[in-house]
C-alpha cells in the first residue's frame, strides 16, 4: 500500500474540531511506578536524554530499497542523543501488515508499533491490545506544542473512536502536502502557441489542440489504473468537484455542508458532471480509453513514443521514471508536473485523505505497565516530534551527513546521494547511514519536508499552499457492531460504483441510465449505509461535540 492509497483509507475517521481538549481531564493516571530513566522537567523544544541507558522495542518495517544495517550511524547517534537503544523486530515491507497483526492479536507486539496509517489501528481497539494514547498526550510536550501551534485539532480529532479517544499517534504536518498533479509536454505547448492549463476547461483546450496537431495521438494516456480504475485522475478531478473518486474514494461517502450530513459519493451530481466531463474526452479522443486499466509500463511507453503528452505523475516519479526515457528519445522534450487545475470548487488544496496526518505509531498495552513508561513517551515525542528529532531523523548528523547555512537551507555532504541531489555520490542517507527512513522520519514542518525538494518542486508547493484547504468534515466513528455492519456494505458499493464509473466514462452506459444506476445502488444497500453513518455523528455530536 501506498501512501496515497493509506492516506485516503481515512476516510471514516473524519474530524470535528475542539473535542478532544479534555483529553488530560478523562485519565488521572498515577505514573508513580513509570518514571524510572523519565526527565522531570522535559519541555517543548528540550533535549531529551534518559536519565539511564534505556532500550525499548519496536516494530520494524524493513524497506529493501534500504534494508536494515546494525552499524547505521543513525543507531549509535540516537544513543548519544538520548541514552536509549531500539531493539528492532525486523519485518518485510511486503509482509508487514499482516506480521503487525498477527504480533499484535498475539499479544507479543513490541512496545512501540509504527508505520500505522489512522484507521489501520481499528482492529485492534476492542481487544485492548493498544493503548489509548490520547490518555498520554501530556507527556509529549513537543506533539501538543504541534497540535496547538499548527491548528490540528479538528485533523487530530479525525482519529477519535466511539469512546472518544484515539489510539495511534499520527504523523504531523504542518501544511496539506499536494504531491500527485499531472505532467504534460511544456515543448508542445510551446510550439503550439499554449499556456499551461489554469482549470479543467483549460485542460479540455490544450488536448484539443495536441490533437488536432497530431492526430493520432491520445493527448491524454493515463497510468495507476490495474489496482484502482482511473486511481489519481479520478482522484483529482472529483476533488476539484468536491466528489472524489479514485484513489480518493475512502469509504464512499462525502460531508454535505450545506445539509449538515454525509453523501453517497457515487450518486452525487458532482460526481455525475465529473464523469460527464472525462466521458468528453473520450468521446473527442483526447483521453485514452485504456488509461483506466492498462499496465504503467505501457502508459510510459506511449508518453515517450510520443503517441500521447499527459500523464499523472508526483514528484519523484516526474524525476525518475519519465524524464530519462523521454529526454534519451526525445532530447528536446520538456515534461513538467502542472498545480492541480481548478474546477467548480474554485481554487482548493487537498492532501491525501484530506488530511494533515501521516502514518504514525501504536502503543501496545503491555507498554503502560513498563517502569520506564513516562521516559518512552517523552522518547517517542522528542525523535517523531521536535523539531530537532525530525530533522536528525531525516538529515542526519550535521557535518557529517549534511551541513546547513544561516538562512537554515540544507545541503547534502558531497560524499552522501539521496533523491538524485548528489547522483554521482558513493555514499547514500539511507542505505548507508540509516536516516531519510520511512520508520523514523516523516511529518513536520513544511520548511523541513521540502528541504530535500528541487526548485519546481518547491514552486510547484508555492502555488499549491497558496490556495485555501477544504472544511474537515466531522467524525462519524462506529461501535464495533456497526462497523462489522458497514464492512459487509461497503466492498458491494465500491465494486459497483467502480465498475459503472468507468461504464459512464467510455461509453459503455449511457447517462440516461443514472437513475437505474442509482436504484442498483439501493439495492445494495445504499441508504441504510448513509443513514448509519449519519446516525453515528449525530450519536458522536451529541455525546462529545
């Protein structure tokens, strides 16, 4: 699973703002028989050093881009720094969410469990496997000053279960982070007298225009499509229409603020106007009827052979896997990643899952029981949540792995690569030195996360955090009894909804049929899904709103 496809996973756990300020009030923990190694007067901004060597357990996800090494000067640091050594359960990548479970309802979990999307911890709630940390936020000076200094309250807030208290503890970022757009031929544009698109419209002109230039083309080919149809152009367009589809589908539902209650997303007008405007493309030839299901590799054959000049793209992937073909075929060809163009919605900004969360850490019970609790709290705040934790996380060691000037701008040592800032470099920050890892480092301000970004990039995120973030719709957390409910609702919807969306947008149903469409979508249950939920935050405004 991807980020993206994590990210927008949280789709049932949507936010109310201000609930969850009483959560010092609900635990009156005595942590007495905890402190032993905890600092007495750690604070916001401080240095935290246990008071004796210290070592605690966790669950470790082992990325095979860089797989784990015992002499990662990221180990023997982070002893220096705070007196504690991490006994690692090491797990593949690939198998890490099922080992996560499996340790977990075993109850041989290490002490702190990360790499957890909010939603994944779920499961494990009802058993008690996992304790609920918001019970234990007054021990992390630096994730409050965040919470506070940030505005994530209502982003935090998104996490609450029917008892009002979360159980993971989330990465944070200071701004949404827009990451995924669309990448097109700036050269064509250029020799076709075109300005980049600002809109959709816009967009509809350009591929107009690349294919009355060259007809046989399909300006448009997309990619992302044999998991989840159409994932990101689903995704984005229906943002810009306030109906995501895609990769941004969640759990199918969407926050009508004007009728103060969650929508069908399927059966929304605004996910129909979107489907009519894709279905345009396909009828004019401008979008690529393959797009929504062929292999990636064949959508980056067809963007470099020239037979299309669109594709969806993030950052990296611009960098890494079209540039280099495109540029060896094509030495004049010019590939840039456009800000999102504006739709019906106006100019909005929208992470994934519409959130500034990030996958973040579960704590297991047996934890709370440790006498070096308090210190493993004050441990977890000061790596994944100070500033100065953050940055050795993901920059390393200054002097060593990178230096940084007055103004505070990074700069990789000329010995050490990472995302191609020094290609030629024979030492990389990851494979070679443990830091930039996946576990440890993510979240943050935003200064921070775009300190490894090329200057587009950058200019790119300008654009993007300039424009104004949609409202965070309220929680609707179920009991355990309704979520085994919606399970066996949910997966029928999607299906349906997926395979008619993409029926619509080729063709193969016309639009007259919307309304059997919908009555289909009845028939699977529908209304009673939406109606439980709203029921659920109604029951939940009532109760801690």
């Amino acid at each position: 699973m991807n980020r993206r496809q994590a990210m927008v996973a949280m789709g049932a756990f949507l936010a109310l703002a201000g609930c969850g300020s009483d959560d010092s009030k609900k635990k009156g923990d005595d942590f007495s028989a905890n402190r032993d190694g905890a600092m007495p007067n750690y604070g916001a901004g401080g240095q935290f050093k246990a008071a004796v060597p210290l070592s605690f357990s966790v669950l470790y996800n082992n990325h095979p881009f860089y797989p784990i090494k015992n002499d990662w000067l990221f180990w023997s640091e982070l002893g220096k720094r705070t007196n504690v050594t991490l006994q690692p359960s090491v797990v593949p990548l690939s198998d890490y969410e099922n080992k996560r479970s499996l340790v977990i309802g075993a109850g041989d979990a290490p002490f702190i469990i990360p790499k957890t999307y909010p939603g994944q911890e779920t499961p494990f709630v009802a058993s008690g496997a996992i304790l609920p940390v918001s019970d234990y936020i007054d021990l992390m000076p630096n994730f409050k000053e965040k919470v506070a200094k940030w505005n994530l309250q209502a982003d935090l807030d998104t996490l609450r279960q029917s008892d009002g208290r979360f159980y993971v503890l989330p990465g944070l970022h200071e701004d949404y982070w827009v990451d995924y757009s669309l990448a097109i031929r700036t050269d064509i544009l250029d020799d076709l007298g075109l300005e980049l698109p600002q809109t959709w419209d816009d967009l509809h002109t350009v591929l107009k225009a690349m294919k009355e230039a060259f007809p046989d083309s399909y300006p448009l080919s997309d990619r992302w499509g044999t998991l989840t149809p159409g994932a990101n152009l689903l995704n984005i367009i229906g943002i810009s229409y306030g109906a995501p589809g895609g990769w941004g589908y969640g759990d199918g539902l969407a926050w009508d603020a004007g009728a103060q209650k969650f929508a069908f997303t399927g059966t929304m007008d605004q996910y129909k106007q979107m489907l009519r405007y894709l279905r345009t493309l396909v009828e004019e030839k401008l979008l690529d009827p393959e797009s929504f299901t062929q292999p990636d590799d064949l959508a980056i054959q067809k963007l470099v052979s020239g037979k299309s000049f669109v594709i969806s793209t993030n950052a990296q992937t611009l960098v890494n896997e079209y540039r280099p073909p495109l540029e060896k075929a094509n030495p004049k060809a010019k590939l840039v990643k456009i800000p999102l163009p504006v739709g019906p919605l106006g100019p909005i900004k929208y992470g994934a899952g519409n959130t500034r969360l990030e996958n973040g850490i579960m704590i297991s019970k047996k934890a709370r029981d440790s006498k070096n609790f308090v210190a493993m709290m004050q441990f977890i705040d000061w790596l994944w949540y100070s500033d100065a934790g953050e940055e050795f996380a993901k920059w390393g060691v200054d002097g060593v792995t990178y230096t940084k000037d007055a103004s505070g701008k990074y700069k990789l040592a000329s010995d050490v690569d990472f995302v191609g800032l020094n290609p030629k470099a024979p030492k990389h920050l990851q494979k070679d030195f443990g830091f930039s890892n996946g576990v440890f480092a993510y979240g943050g301000r935003t200064g921070l996360l775009e300190s490894t970004f090329s200057d587009e990039e950058v200019a790119f995120q300008k654009v993007m955090n300039a424009r104004k973030p949609l409202p965070v719709p309220p929680p609707h957390p179920l009991t355990d009894e309704e979520r085994e409910q919606v399970t066996l609702w949910q997966t029928p919807l999607k299906d349906h909804v997926t395979q008619n969306t993409l029926k619509f947008i080729i063709g193969k149903r016309d639009f007259g049929d919307w309304d059997a469409y919908v009555s289909e979508l009845e028939g699977k249950n529908m209304s009673s899904y939406v109606n439980l939920v709203n029921n659920a935050y109604e029951r939940f405004k009532k109760q801690h709103g």
